[in-house]
C-alpha cells in the first residue's frame, strides 16, 4: 500500500460534515479501491466550536481557508466554502499556485473563474475536479469530460434545480399555487429563506455555463445565458399542459445552432411520457445529445450532504487511485488556452414548439383574429384548445385559449403576441412557455 | 504535444469499422483532448478483402488477432471479437501479458474470464477497459468503477438488451404477439436470426454478472444467475399489467439480502411511471441505489455500432491522457486478490411483490379457493381482477383472474400456485411475474 493521499477540507456545512463522516467511517473500503489511504489533515470553518456530530480532533484547525490551502501538508484541497468571491477564490487559487489537487463543488466560482482555474491547474500540472458542481451527486461532468471524448455534442439540457422541480410537481401533484408550494418547500428545506436563486434560474445558469463549456469547448460564458424563472407559472398553465401531455419543467438547454451557441433557462413544456418528463421532485436529470453515443440521459439526487459528498468522494477517489502529480486531462475537457469564445445564438431565432394561453374576452372575431395573427406570422398550429375551465367561468366575459405550434421561432411568436395584444381583446399578459422535445428515437 | 498513442484494433465488424472511422475522422478533435494523437498502426479481422467503408491501407493487417496482441507496435489492444474462447481470449492475454492495456467490448468474455484478466492487467500494472460491454453507450460501468467508489450498493436493475425491450415495446404498442414482434426485430435487424441469447436472457446475464462484481466486490459469478427469458411472455399480461399501471421489461437485478447476493434476470413489471418503466425500444437503462449517492439511473443507446464505438473511444482516451504505464486503479473497483467468492442468495427466499395471471374454470368455489390459498401462505394481496377481456369470452366456461401480492417471498408465492394447480381448476399454467419497484423518493 502507498503513501497515504493527505487532503484538508475548507467548508464544513452540511456537505463538508457528511463528507468528513463518509471519508472517515469509510477508511478501508476507500483505501482498497484507491490502493491507498485517504486522509484528512486539516480543516478549516468558521465556527471552531459548532457541534456538527463528526471528531476534528486529529485535524489541523485553520481559521483561514486561504492558510490551510497554502499548507504544504496536504495533496489535496477540498473547497466546499462556496460563493464566487473570496475566500473561496483566493484559497483555491493558492492551492492550485503550489501544485495542489483542488476538489470543489462551487458551481458560481467555477461559472466566473473557471477558464481561468482550469489554465493555472493545467500549468501547474494539477487536476482540477468538479462533479458535485453540476448535478450533486449525478456524475455528469464525468461522463462528459471522459465518456464522451471525441463525440460533437448538438444538445444538452436538464433539470439542475431540485427547489425548482420541488415546487412544480408539487404544484401539479396538489393543484396548488406557486406561492404555497414555494411555502411548503420553504419548510422542508427543500428552499432557502430567499429562494430567488433557486426559482429565478440563476443557480440553474451557473451549472449550465460549465455544461455548455464542457460539451461545445467554449470559453464559460455565465452571463449570456437567456433567464426566465418559475415564479410566473400558474396552475393553469400546469392543468393545460397535463390535458396537452405535457408537464412543465425549468430546464437549462444549451443548443449548437447556425448562428452560435444557445444557452437557455425557462419554464419548459416536455412531454409526459418522455424520461425527462417522469423526473419528480428534487431529482435532477440531464440529457445530452451527441452525434457517436447518441442520446444519454442520467437522473439521481441533485442536492443534499451525502449525495454531494458522494461526488466529492468519487472527485478525490480519482486523484488517490492516479500517482501524485499525473495529469489526466484537462478541467474542462481541452487546454483551456483551445477553449473558443462563446457565441452566443440570437434567442430571437430560437426554433422551436411554443405553448401560448391567453385570456381573452369572449366575443365574436377574437378566435379568428387570433389565427389570422398566427397565419401572418407563418406560424402552424398543432392544436388549438378553447377552455373554459379554471380561470373563466360560463358568463364572465372572458375565455381562456391554448395554442400549441409546431416548429416556429421566438422572434414569429413574439411578434403574433404583441399584435394579439395590441388588437386589445386581451386580458392580462400572455403566457408563452417554450416546449423542448426529446430526440426522436 | 506527446508521442502518439498506438492502437491495434481486432475485429472489423460494425463496431470496429465504426470505431476506425470515428478515430480517423475526429484524429485532431481527440488529439486536443487527449494531449496526444490517437494512431491505428494495426488492424485484424477474418477477411482483409472485405469492403467496410473504411481506409485501412496506413495500417498493419495481421490476419491473427493474437499475432496482433503479441506485436511490440502498439500501447492498446482493442478487442472486438467477441466470444468467451479463443481468439479472443489468447489475445487478450498475450496483449496483458506483454505489458499492453487492453480496451473490450466482449462480456462474453468478462463474465467467463473477467477476474483472472483483471488480475493480470493489476499484475503487469496495465488498464483493463470494458465500458462497451456493458448497456453499450451508457458509462454504467466508469460511474460504478470511478464516481461509487466508497458508496455500499444495495440494489442494481437494468433493461440491458434492446433486442428483449424492442419486442416487449413492440408487443405493447402494436398488440401483437412476441412470436409477430421478434420476426419485425428480426426484419429491422435488432434480432438475430437465431434471437435465443437475447430473449431468453443471457446476455443480460453475462452484463449482470460484470456489474455485480463491480457493485459488491464480489468474484464474478455468471453461472449462478437466475435465468427467465421473455418467449412466455403473452399480449394478456401485457394487457394485465397495463391496467394495473405496469409495464413489463426484462430485468437484470443484483441485490444484496441478509442470505447472500441475489442475480436475477426475469421479465419484470416495473410501474409505468418511473423513469425505467418509461425506456422503449432498443434503449437501455440501468439504476444504482447506494448509500452516500442514492439512486442514479442512466439511459440511452445499448447497441449499434456507433454507441458502443462511442463507449470503446472513451476508453481509449482514458488510457491516452494518462502517462502510458500509469495504473489509475484496479479492473473491477479493487484488487482482483481482494474480491471475495460470491455467496448467492436463495431464489426461493426472494422477497417482493408478484404478478400471478390464472386461468380457472368458471364455477363456484373457485374464487374463494383461490383466496384460501393466498392467506395459508401469508401472501396479502394489494389487487385482484378478475378479467373477461381477450382470453375468456363469456359462455366460455373459463375466467381470467389476475393477483398482484404484496411483498411476499418466491417460496411462497410457489407454494400457493402449486395448491391452486393441485385443486385442478386452473387452465394451463399460471404465469408468474415479480415485481420490482424503484426505491421510494
């Protein structure tokens, strides 16, 4: 048996803790799978004192995450701190300066700095690793940096957000509203006390720019990601999908397009009986669509300690089995100095299957001026659904309509809407959720 | 840029001419990726004058796979051959034993073979890649070997032939019969003119008996799996489970119980809204459930030459972004010596829910004794329908009548269906089908 691999983890929250507990309590059956032992020599955390259930005592404290990854001795630095900024930055940048393995699981430091951090553990002929980032414990990243070598990927999309996929199949399980389903999840743990993050897409958004990265070999480009949230999806919209056969999913997409690169997080239509469409609560799933392998989809625990530790556990299992020093390939798939700039696709040429409901006043003409105002755009239609349940009860004026179209673009839907609005017979703004479809199999 | 990374390829067939012409055609992609070009230097097959769509004049043709194996030329032998014996055994060997790693795709010859080969490749301090043989394109076998590393699984299930799903999807959407589907298989070419292998379950087998390995440490033990194929299996059941909400799928299950490990592959009804019930065609799937992670299930294309090319080169990549001779960690998760024997659990002490379809003779009496023998062998029922559809117009003299038990054992479940049989009122033999529900969320 080798040399122990000696590693210091900075972050001790609920996946710093169950990652301790699986590290330690798991001594052998890791020391056998990795030829050697794996362990911990120092800690780091804000609160020395915390009772989180698990024996520091033959750890080295440091105050200091950026101290602890300046220590030379360890092998491997575990950053579970998170957050873009310092200290997470600092200390992973420190360790990865001094020829040290960095793990981490910090989505928004790797969707800012990434390309970056990539190139300084490459130079320093370092691994940088990052599953627990994307998907908790789903080993995407893995299957993406080294099963699909070689492939072109066209497609990838998923469900990266458990608070998010929480609170809409809870609102479609119960029939009850966005607000008392954020409530509920708010309760369990399922969400933060500020849930924007979660239900506007932006933590959706980070993960998809190391995604969209990884699969097109671009440069990460979190900031031009389209991003639109759950918080304006009604029961309606999920009562009229389910009649479609669909259920509404927030989705990162990223798509390889004419005109650049797609990278996309909304509300999304799928259709029931696809994979994607069974994936309930806080489960997470990706699909990515490549041209050797074909389509592969992976679904399993986004969020949680022990899900996240696994992830960790398996980055740091990768490291132990290779002998100190050896590169396997870098971070993000190719040298970060090959990575391209991202272009950025036009959403206005998104192409696509759009759901459409609006409210309209029930009087003669409206049906007609909404198909005339389709037709001018050359959008066709693959249904049309007048409904009178929910929101508009017999003799209230008003009526609600479902489009569904085929193939179209944004920029075509968009200008049907407006000119639907403006001819004044609608009531309230209407509600255009886009719909992805699974490859044809 | 490094020395290329020399490969020879044996067996030219769909996957080794799709394998040829995709590290031919992606030779800069791969190159950027691995660090290092990806070179074929040598190829063999039975017929050199063969047409397969693919250049093979810059490479050495060996006309015997094991002179291939024992050249000095190259770094990898990939073999694709198939088949437990020789030539493919020989070469394997000769290639571990002179210091080559080795990329398979043959589970024929993992199942018979695999600890021995994995001993000798830990030996000689080379790789040992299968990622193709097991549910083709789906990196199952690098997420059980890499990102479970330090999980305990507790259960692992799979629909790992397209060929068996093909026919059950095909049965379920047409109506017809499986004798009607295999012959449309075997005209789409999913099927073998002689289909036995795939139907009646083996090859299921022969991948189980890998991830079973892999899974629980244990020594493979392909010989000691149960064995039901799906020729049984008839458009009533079908019919059956449908209304009950199932669907029924060839699975390979692997499950530790308190008596042993249990390996078992048997037409399933797994429910018709989870995600494994959700895989048609010729997809594959497979779900892990462990400790730290949870559950995990991957799907996508099993077969075909480009989806198991796809799995071959990521192999292949793995081994060209290493520093040649590296070991990154044992074939089968830990040291072949390390493995322990494997202690099969009994299928009479299979515990589960069941599936029991029993034609009866209409007349008094038959229903309660049906019940009775249910209760003497503490089998709890959670449905029972009695069916007039399909096989038992009325006026026949004959009913349908369909249980489904709650959790019980197979020892029972047999006792009981052999009391209905001795009564003499059943018709034919009942059918049996067990149940396997995913791991509540």
């Amino acid at each position: 048996m080798s040399e122990p691999l000696k590693i210091g983890i900075a972050g001790l929250g609920t996946v710093g803790a169950a990652l301790v507990h699986v590290l330690v309590s798991r001594y052998a059956l890791l020391a056998e799978a990795c030829g050697r032992p794996i362990e911990i020599v120092a800690v780091s955390a804000r609160d020395r004192e915390r009772n989180r259930g698990i024996d520091l005592r033959a750890m080295t404290w440091f105050d200091d995450p950026i101290e602890l990854a300046k220590t030379g001795e360890i092998d491997v630095f575990v950053e579970l701190i998170g957050g873009a900024a310092d200290p997470a930055l600092s200390a992973v940048e420190a360790a990865l300066s001094r020829g040290i393995h960095v793990v981490t699981a910090n989505k928004a430091l790797l969707a800012k700095h990434g390309v970056r951090l990539a190139a300084l553990a490459e130079e320093k002929g370092v691994l940088l690793n990052f599953e627990a980032a994307v998907a908790g414990g789903i080993p995407v990243i893995k299957a993406m940096r080294e099963s699909l070598t070689g492939n072109r990927v066209s497609r990838l999309y998923g469900i990266m957000n458990g608070t998010a996929n929480y609170i809409l199949t809870t609102m479609e399980r119960e029939g009850l509203s966005f607000e008392a389903c954020l409530k509920e999840a708010q309760r369990l743990g399922y969400a933060e006390a500020d849930p924007t993050f979660d239900i506007e897409g932006n933590d959706t958004a980070h993960k998809l720019a190391i995604l969209t990265s990884l699969a097109f070999g671009t440069e990460i480009a979190a900031d031009d990601i389209y991003l639109e949230g759950i918080s304006n999806i009604s029961i309606d919209d999920i009562c009229a999908a389910d009649d479609l056969g669909y259920r509404i999913k927030l989705l990162g997409v990223a798509q390889r397009t004419d005109s650049g690169i797609e990278q996309r997080v909304h509300p999304t239509m799928v259709p029931k009986d696809s994979v994607i469409g069974r994936v309930d609560g806080v489960t997470n799933a990706v699909a990515i669509e490549s041209d050797v392998l074909g389509e592969l989809i992976m679904s399993g625990p986004g969020a949680g300690g022990d899900a996240t530790a696994s992830a960790v556990m398996g980055d740091i299992a990768d490291i132990a089995k290779s002998r100190p020093g050896i590169q396997h390939g870098p971070a993000l798939g190719k040298p970060a100095a090959k990575l391209v700039p991202y272009k950025r696709a036009k959403m206005r040429s998104h192409e696509g299957g759009y759901f459409i409901r609006v409210t309209v006043q029930d009087k003669a003409g409206v049906f007609a001026s909404i198909a005339t105002h389709m037709a001018e755009n050359t959008i066709s239609l693959e249904s049309i659904v007048q409904r009178a349940k929910h929101t508009s009860p017999a003799g209230s004026g008003r009526q609600t309509v479902v489009l569904v179209t085929h193939a179209t673009t944004e920029a075509s839907v968009r200008a049907a809407v407006q000119a639907m609005v403006a001819d004044g017979y609608t009531i309230g703004a209407p509600q255009v959720i886009r719909i992805e479809r699974p490859k044809a199999a």
